[in-house]
C-alpha cells in the first residue's frame, strides 16, 4: 500500500479548504508531511528520516509495536463505556496508583489534557466550595474555556478580554529571567511568598482560594525548573487558605524526568499534591488521560449528587492501551534511559553554553531539557529570531526540536524516551554548526560576549542537578557591552518564518 494517499500539493490544497485556519501548522512556507514513524524517528513522503526531538507524546516511541498490539486486540475483542465491568478499567487504575502516594488513590479517566484539567477544577471548586484560582505566569493548561482562563501563555495573546475576576496569575519561578534569580539567597520562599501574599490580598477583597495550579516544571512557559520546596511551601500557603494543589503532569509525567515517576517527586517525598493530572504519554498517541485525586475529594464531588459520565474515558482500549505503556516503560528501562541520555544530552548542552555566546542557560531534569538563547548575557536580550533560526536550519538537516517560552527563545528538548546517545550527538552536532554560523554573521564572539556575562548566570548551581556534576561556568569579567549585535539577514528572515 502506498504511504502517500494524496499527492502533497494536495493535501495542502485540502488542508487550507477544510481545516480551521488557526490549526496552525510546524513550517508552514514548507510544511512536513510525516507518513510512518517508529521508534524516535519521523519519515516523510519520500522516505526521508527526521529526529523527533520534541514529541512527547510517542513517550515510548512511536507507534511501538507492544502499544499497538495491546490496542488491536481489545478492539477486536470489545470497545464500550466505564458503565460496564470491565477488567482492563480496574487493573489500569490499580498499577497506575502503584506509581503514585498513597494518598492520591482515586481515578477519573478522561480523554484529553483539556478534558482532565477542567476537570480537576470542577473537584476543586467542589470540595473547596471556593472559586478563587491561582496559575502561574506563561502556564498553558488546555485549550477549553475554563482553562484559556487560567492559561496566560495563551490569554495574554489576546487583546480587549477581560481576565477572569477568580483567576490570579503568580509569577513563574523562573530563577534565570524571572523576578527572584539564583544570585537570590532563597527563590523558593521569595517566589512561595509571593503565592501568600497573593492568597491575602484575595481574601481581603472577599475571594476565597478553591486551587493552585502549575505544571510540575514549566513546559510552555520555557522549560522552567522550579527551585526544591517552592511547591511545598506554595502547598502549605494553598491549604492553610482552604484550596488544594492540583499538580499539571500533561507534559512532565510517566518517567521523563529520569530520577522520579513523576516530576512533582521532584520537590521532596513530603510534597503531595491533592490532584494530579495527566495526559499527552499515558497512551503514547491514543486520546487518554486521567485525574488522580484523594478520597475526600472523590467523595466531596460525589456530593454533588450529579453522575460524571465520560463516553470514552476509561473505555478498555484507552486502558488495555495505558497497561502497555506502563509495561513498556518497565520492560524497556526507559525511566532509566531519560536519566541516562539526558545527562549526556546535558553535559553536551553545557559544551555548547562555553561555546557559545547565544547560549544563555541550560536547565533539565533527564529528557525535558530547555537551552535559553540570548543576545546578550547582561541584559538578557531573548535571541528569539536566532531561535526560531535554529528550528528552521534543524528541519533542513532532518531533525525537529522547537522553541517555546513567552519570548519563544527556549529551545525544548523533550523526545520519546527512546532517545540514545547517538540522537544527542547528532542533534547537538547541527546545534553547535548552526550556532557558530549565527553568531559569525552576528558578529558575537566569546571573546566580547566575556565583557557582557550576565550576573545572573553566576549560578549558584547545586553539585548535582540532573544528577550530574555540572562543569565550571565562562570567567566573569564586568566591561561594557560591546552593544547589541545587528540583525543579519538571515534573522531577519528567520522572524517571518512561523514555527
Ligand atoms: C501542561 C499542559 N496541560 C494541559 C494540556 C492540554 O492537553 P490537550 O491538548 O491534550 O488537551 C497541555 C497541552 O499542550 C499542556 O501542555
């Protein structure tokens, strides 16, 4: 059978008739048609191989064969809703509590990130009986209403609407560009503090605190790794105002992380949120997701008196699907292996930080890694257009990585877990080539990029972060800058270019 059902004009020609423009599309002058994938590579068309190195769904690998088969047979056996008895909905629920805290006990299987999320806020208000919800800034959490209202990464695209009155943005605890830094002594209270401060100036205009929300580590908001004990300290403040944490593992979850099960065991073992969700891995593809919660707050919701009724959540396909991603994360060691190669990936991303100039900071835990590019290390000039180059010279020798964070200069490392050694290599290779030829025709050097080392990557790095040791960072020396660099013609054409 041929892998091509259309000719690709066609599919273009259809695509720009019949599918909503706002469904944007990853290089749009010169789309990339994906036929098959296997494993952590794409094929095109025409048979040409791409590095996936930022699909974090194909968490196991794409289409990877255990996952399909678990998929193909219970759908040839029976496929029907949560009202009937079935064994897969049960054991499912089971093994991926077995993953969890004890306390987080009880599941509600949903479809989509969206779909998990809105729900979450639906148990907070109802066990809380508040409304008030706090989000972090640059978070994305779904594309419904409820969740564009506390998605800044999405609601501040957007001009002369008015923000939702319960909803109340926290600043990202982002200690590269965000308020408090790592030359402060302690981010984790100074940013927890501002939560606190936040839940009070709530409460005094009569609003009360239903939930606090935040990915576990920042996804869209530009791979941000939270400094330890923020969230507990953000947990005590929530809980102590009557709300409850709901922890967003849509991106971070199933064992990315390499050294935890979850990114929010990243904080410490006293840390346990009320409600997790999770999404985009927990089907490698197949639409699922799911909302773990306590027992208090199950049963509050039951209090309700309304029936929570999904057609397809927790349907046995979604489960027979969900067991076979567990049991490949398992078999194949691929906790193990985000640990693993992302510390290798790491170390290579730091190589290239004392190479170059535009590399401003390298933050990750295993296989969900940022590289922040800046123009300037003092002053902390996003190199957006420079990043958006970096996709786009990518593409061009096969390997897809994007950009992301509210300056869109974050490059996101976050591939299947399948990813080796040799992928880091390869990719990292084209990074280091491209990033040299940008700053030729930028006229950056390290030489005069010494003079503008910003204060604020005098990290005070941990000994060990990504569990490993981090090398020495560039000399410090405090000259003037050698003033901003001009924009090339290549950056120039690299703004227009939409990723
Ligand atoms: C952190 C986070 N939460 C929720 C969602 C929504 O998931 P979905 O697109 O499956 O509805 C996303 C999607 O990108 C996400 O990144």
């Amino acid at each position: 059978m041929s892998e091509e059902r259309l000719e690709k004009k066609k599919t273009i020609e259809l695509r720009k008739k019949h599918v909503g423009p706002s469904c944007k599309i990853f290089f749009s002058h010169d789309p990339i048609k994906i036929v098959r994938a296997k494993g952590q590579y794409m094929y095109d068309e025409k048979g040409q191989r791409y590095l996936d190195c930022i699909n974090n769904v194909a968490h196991v690998g794409h289409c990877h064969p255990d996952v399909v088969k678990a998929g193909a047979e219970q759908m040839e056996q029976l496929n029907t809703n949560s009202r009937f008895l079935h064994d897969n909905l049960v054991l499912y629920a089971q093994r991926l509590q077995a993953t969890l805290p004890d306390k987080l006990s009880v599941c509600y299987f949903v479809n989509s990130g969206s779909e998990a999320n809105d729900l979450a806020l639906r148990l907070a208000w109802q066990y809380t009986g508040h409304k008030d919800v706090i989000t972090l800034d640059n978070a994305y959490h779904g594309h419904v209403s409820s969740l564009i209202d506390i998605s800044p990464y999405k609601f501040h695209q957007l001009s002369g609407v008015e923000k939702n009155q319960s909803v109340h943005v926290a600043p990202s605890p982002d200690v590269y560009r965000g308020k408090y830094r790592v030359d402060h002594p302690d981010p984790a209270t100074a940013y927890a503090d501002e939560v606190q401060e936040m839940i009070h100036k709530v409460q005094e205009k009569g609003g009360k605190i239903a939930a606090f929300i935040a990915e576990s580590l920042q996804s869209c908001g530009g791979q941000v790794i939270p400094p330890a004990g923020y969230y507990q300290q953000v947990a005590e403040h929530v809980r102590k105002a009557g709300g409850v944490f709901i922890a967003d593992e849509v991106q971070v979850g199933f064992g990315r992380v390499g050294t935890h099960f979850w990114a929010f065991q990243l904080q410490g073992e006293d840390f346990v949120p009320d409600i997790v969700t999770m999404g985009k891995p927990i089907g490698n593809g197949h639409p699922m997701s799911c909302v773990v919660t306590t027992k208090e707050v199950a049963e509050a919701f039951m209090q309700t008196g309304m029936e929570y009724f999904n057609t397809f959540g927790g349907n046995p396909v979604s489960c027979a699907i969900g067991l076979a991603v567990l049991d490949v994360i398992v078999k194949e060691d691929l906790q193990g292996n985000a640990l693993r190669v992302g510390r290798y990936l790491t170390n290579l991303l730091e190589k290239q930080k004392e190479k170059h100039p535009l590399v401003g900071d390298i933050r990750g835990r295993g296989l969900f890694v940022g590289v922040e590019l800046v123009k300037d290390r003092l002053k902390l000039t996003p190199a957006t257009a420079e990043a958006q180059e970096v996709i786009y010279k990518l593409k061009e020798q096969h390997i897809l990585l994007s950009a992301d964070g509210p300056h869109r200069n974050v490059l996101k490392f976050k591939p299947p877990l399948c990813f080796s050694t040799e992928d880091a290599d390869l990719a990292v290779g084209h990074i280091d080539n491209i990033l040299t030829e940008l700053e030729v025709a930028l006229g950056l050097t390290l030489h005069n990029t010494l003079n503008v080392e910003n204060e604020n990557s005098k990290r005070k790095l941990p000994t060990e972060e990504n569990g490993h040791q981090y090398p020495s960072e560039l000399a410090h020396s405090n000259g003037s800058s050698q003033g901003v660099p001009q924009q090339t013609k290549q950056t120039k054409q690299a703004k227009r270019l939409k990723t």
